[in-house]
C-alpha cells in the first residue's frame, strides 16, 4: 500500500515537470499573431508586417502604409532565433503589381524578424523584429 503511493507521487512529479520543461522551452517564443514593429534601415523606413495563421499556414502581410523600395530586385526574407537567414519571393512582381503577403514555407521554423533585401545589390534595405521570436508552425 505504501508503495502504491510513493508511485503516485513520483507519477506526479515527473508529470509536473515534463510540463514544466514543456513550457519552458516554448515560453521564450511568442504566439503566432502579432505585429512587428516598424521597418527601419537604408532604404524602406516605416509601415509594419502583421503575421497571423491561416489554418496551418503562417501568413505575413504588409501594412497599407508600406512604401515599397526604389530598389531594382527587392526580396522578403525573414531571420529566425538563431540567426538563420531565409531568403524568400520578391516584392515586387510583373506589371508593377506588389507582393503584399507571403505564406511562410515549412522549412522556416520561426520568425525574429523580417527583412527587405535587395537581392541585385546584396544588401538588407530594412527590417522589421518581433518583440519575442514567433513560430511559424506550418505542417
């Protein structure tokens, strides 16, 4: 009898601190909606991304009040937690048309921030961080 509740116990504890482990190692990471803060850099100095879930699919959107670079080969990219850079589409399409929003590819673990980058000139035009990483999630 005795043994049965020191079993118990220990059930418990090691249930506790799985859940404890489990939170503490996405608690550092933010919900997957939110707003960066504004663009900053050479050349794209304010507007804003929003990033929000579209069933399984992470999704980034520039703001209306985005002024989109003079810049002749402008990209999206994003940089996770730990540095590493994405390089994604371009912003700006055929017929003067804008990409807006992106669907952020699976292979993309999180987001710390995002960047307009000039892929001619090889340099980051602006860049716009989330206050805590965020994950993408895409399944």
């Amino acid at each position: 009898m005795m043994q049965r509740v020191r079993m118990g116990q220990v059930v418990r504890m090691v249930a506790v601190a799985v859940a404890l482990v489990a939170m503490l190692g996405v608690g550092s990471l933010a919900a997957a909606d939110g707003m960066a803060k504004p663009f900053t850099g050479k050349a794209v100095n304010g507007g804003t991304v929003t990033l929000s879930k579209q069933g399984n699919r992470t999704v980034l959107a520039l703001s209306s009040d985005f002024q989109v670079p003079g810049s002749p080969d402008p990209h999206w990219q994003v940089v996770d937690s730990k540095g590493t850079v994405y390089l994604l589409d371009r912003l700006k399409l055929k017929d003067d048309k804008i990409n807006t929003r992106i669907t952020i590819p699976a292979y993309v673990p999180g987001i710390a921030k995002v960047q307009m980058y000039c892929a001619w000139a090889e340099v980051v035009l602006g860049e716009a961080p989330f206050s805590k990483p965020v994950i993408a999630n895409n399944q």
